[in-house]
C-alpha cells in the first residue's frame, strides 16, 4: 500500500502541489474572512450606467479602508500577483517536454519552497492577529524575517513576543526578526 501511494505522489506530483497550493489558497480566504479581513458583498449592478466603473471610487463605496489598511490590503494583493506569474512560471517549466529533468527537479522544489513559505507567511499573520493586531504582514526573504503591524508604537515586550512567535514558527533566530510599526 505505500509503495502505491509512492508511485502514486511521484506521478502526479505537479497536480499535488497545485491542489495544495490551492487548499492553502482557499484556508488562508476562510481565515481572512472569519477575522473580518474582508467580505463578499453580492449587490445589484446598474447596467445602465456603464461610465461608472470608470471613475474613481467614491469614498462612500464599501471600500473604506483607512489609510494605514490600505498598506496592508495592497501588499497581499501584489504579493499574490507575483506568486501566482512565479507559480505558472514554474508549472510551465515542469510540464514543458523539452525541460530536462534537472530543470524539473528544481522547479519542483521551488514550488515547495513557495508553498512553505506561504504557509509560514499565513501562520505568522494569523497568530499576530490572533494576538490582537488588526492587520499584519510577513516579508521573508534571504532568511530574515520582517513583520509590519498594524500599530502605532509596539513595547520592547510586545516586540519580543512578536519575534519569539516568527522565530518559532519560520525557523529563524531572533536576532533576524525585523518589526516595523504601521500606524493609520
């Protein structure tokens, strides 16, 4: 029976990150929604006023972000943007025929350092906004750490915990957690 299901990962690899990938995808929405991190509002759409869609937002449409929440909103956006363009990148890669099975092999291992990384990305933000703070980001890249909260002024104490709970969970010293404060 295991060395089926072996044969049967080592097969259908590619697909099994994908899904993954999109488990994760669909965790992460569940957890922003259940933590009012955004809402799905279905409302009619006037069809016949086309030229709206083309003006700025109005500041009495549903997206009253205050200033500060805009940082946040924006960059988890542009993050996603550039994974997914990085993820089809690599997919590409891995189902070209003409790829070698050196290139294969990396690009599959990229795409599970990009699903560990997202994973470690969601459980960081989700325990900082589990521990109180509104909104919250990590920026891990070349093995340092760096969060931005939402917060005005954080205590060394309060620091402390924030970079006791990143170390543990990315795997890094203390010493390379950076915490920037982003006030409204």
């Amino acid at each position: 029976m295991v060395k089926f299901i072996t044969i049967i990962v080592k097969e259908y690899r590619p697909h099994f990150i994908i899904g993954s990938l999109l488990l994760l995808l669909v965790i992460g929405m569940i957890v922003l929604r259940s933590f009012g991190g955004f809402s799905i509002v279905k409302e009619e759409i006037n069809t016949e006023d086309e030229e709206v869609f083309l003006q700025d937002p109005d500041t009495d449409d549903n997206w009253n972000l205050e200033r500060g929440e805009e940082f946040f909103v924006e960059y988890r956006l542009e993050r996603e943007r550039i994974r997914s363009r990085e993820i089809d990148i690599l997919q590409g890669l891995i189902n070209n025929p003409n790829s070698t099975p050196e290139s294969k092999r990396e690009a599959e291992q990229k795409l599970m350092q990009i699903q560990k990384i997202m994973e470690q990305e969601l459980a960081v933000e989700n325990s900082l906004v589990a521990m109180g703070y509104k909104y919250a980001i990590l920026f891990y890249q070349n093995g340092n750490a760096n969060i931005v909260v939402n917060a005005q002024a954080l205590t060394r104490e309060e620091k402390a915990r924030i970079a006791e709970i990143v170390s543990k969970i990315i795997g890094v010293e203390r010493y390379q957690v950076f915490i920037t404060e982003k006030g409204n």
